[in-house]
C-alpha cells in the first residue's frame, strides 16, 4: 500500500518588535519532528530588529514578510494565510513556543479524517522567570466532533497557538476579522467550527508565555465592545439552529466570565450587573453566588487579616 506523502505545513509566526523571544519562537518550529515545514514570519512594521533576527538564522525553510505599517496581528496572520503554500497551516505567537512533537501528533490527527477542519491541543503558561502558571483555558472543557460551534459559542477553549487548521478553508473564510481588536481567534475558530468536526490532541504541546497586559481593566472593556457583540452576531447568525433555551445559556456563560473577570478587577458594580445577568439566565447559580461572596471587597480583607495574623 502507497504511503500518503506528508502534507506541507506552513507556520504563521506574526511578530512586532520581538526581537528577544522571536528566536525562541523560531528553534521550537526548527526542532519539530515533523518535515515538511513551511515558516513564514510576518514582521508588523517593527522598530526593533526582529527581522534581522530572523533573517540572521539563514535557515531555508524560514522567510520574512515585512508589513509597510503595523496593521495588527489579524492582518498579519491574513498576510501569513495568503502567501502560504502548506496544505495545512498553524499559528505560533512570537513570544510563544512548540513542544517537539506538536506538529507530528496533530497533522496524524487531520490526516485521519477528512472531515476535521482544525485540531487544537493543551497548553500551559509560565511566567516571566519560568514559573508554570498552569493550564491555558483551565476549567474549559475541549469539546470535539462536529458542532463545537455550539460549544465555542458559550466559552473558547482554543488558544491559537495550539491550532493546526486547513489552508483552503481560512482562505475560504476571508482569514480573521481586522475589525475585532479582541477576540479575531475566538470567530475564527466558531467560523471554521461550523464547516466541519474538531480535533484534539489532549497532550500539553505548547507553551504560552505570560502577557501580563491581558489582564487589564481595558481587556474587560474590550469584551464588552468586541467579544460580546462578536458573539451575538453569531447568535443571529445561528438562530435558526439554537433554541431560546441554548442562546440564554450561551449569554449566561458569557456575561459570567467577563463579569468575573471585572469583579476581579476592582470593576464591582460592573461585575455585580453582569453575573446578576448570568444568573438571571439561569447560569451557574450557586457558583456565581460564592464567587460574589469569597471575592467581595470584605471577605477579601478578611482573607488577609488572617494570613497577616497567622
């Protein structure tokens, strides 16, 4: 029996000014043990030398595109997406990285069934000095098969560069939304979720590297601006699928997380109004319930009085 040749794939890596990790980034891609790869760096107009940097590996399967101006990391994918000639293409963040066997164990899975249209995997996060901060999306159960739409309505269990997609399908789809300042990924994935199943590697192959500013104040806002209406617009789009019953849960969820999220930020009445809209959905009650009462401004001096006397 004939062997079916191994698919190219290409690796979109956008980068701006990321000089200092974009290496790292680089020799993950490099000590793959899957060939053949494709490695395609998009420099978003940076100031720095990231394009030196990368140019300086003079490695063949590894090639710059230099943005005229910085256009984001949508457009840059975009850039990525349309000069790339792999059957199969997968995301890597410049300050991110691949464990070894990522590639292999995902381009198994897609090749298996015709039908998959992107395969993700686990990933965990480390901070600045290298100290594991856990799973990225923990307590986000990945759902596989087909209509993980549904599933990546209510909550987005996929960090981009855990995903390993079809090219002609991203092409298909006009690439990621530049509109979006946030939450580009997250459309994609319930775009290209809805053209066919889902795969999932359930082994850790990649690592993400904290970005301490994706926890801002401004990121809560962001959601509520882009994410929110982002999500919605999918909810109209699919109403004739979904039932009332599973649009209210998938707000419920929604307004859960990001009122969480501003709880946690100091964001009280913000947070207070949207876990009251969760609830009202009927989402996770008693949950959100404790959450309100454990994280409350009192509780929370409390907990320190104790730690302080202890």
């Amino acid at each position: 029996m004939n062997q079916r040749p191994a698919p190219l794939v290409s690796v979109i890596i956008p980068a701006h000014n990321a000089a200092t990790t974009i290496g790292r980034a680089l020799d993950s891609v490099l000590r793959q043990d899957y060939r053949p790869l494709e490695i395609i760096v998009i420099d978003d107009a940076s100031s720095d030398a990231t394009g030196d940097v990368v140019l300086n590996r003079r490695h063949p399967d590894v090639r710059v595109i230099r943005l005229p101006s910085q256009q984001g990391a949508s457009a840059a994918r975009n850039a990525g997406i349309e000069a790339a000639c792999g059957e199969l293409v997968a995301f890597l963040d410049a300050d991110d990285e691949w464990l070894p066997r990522k590639t292999s164990l995902q381009v198994a899975q897609v090749q298996a069934n015709e039908r998959i249209v992107f395969v993700c995997c686990r990933a965990t996060e480390v901070a600045s000095d290298g100290t594991p901060l856990g799973t990225v999306n923990a307590g986000k159960t990945p759902v596989t098969g087909a209509n993980v739409w549904r599933s990546l309505l209510a909550q987005n269990f996929v960090a981009t560069p855990c995903v390993l997609a079809r090219r002609t399908l991203l092409r298909e789809l006009g690439g990621f939304d530049t509109r979006l300042r946030i939450a580009e990924d997250q459309d994609m994935w319930i775009r290209l979720a809805a053209l066919g199943e889902v795969a999932y590697v359930d082994e850790t192959l990649v690592i993400v590297h904290d970005r301490p500013q994706s926890l801002s104040k401004s990121r809560v806002a962001d959601q509520l601006d882009y994410t929110l209406p982002m999500i919605r617009s999918h909810l109209s789009r699919f109403r004739d699928q979904l039932s009332r019953r599973e649009i209210g849960a998938i707000l419920g969820e929604r307004y859960g997380e990001i009122g969480r999220s501003a709880y946690n930020h100091k964001m009280y009445w913000l947070g207070l109004s949207l876990i009251g809209r969760s609830v009202l959905l009927g989402n996770r009650p008693f949950e959100n319930l404790c959450f309100l009462i454990f994280s409350s401004p009192p509780a929370i001096w409390l907990k320190r009085l104790v730690r302080s006397n202890s």
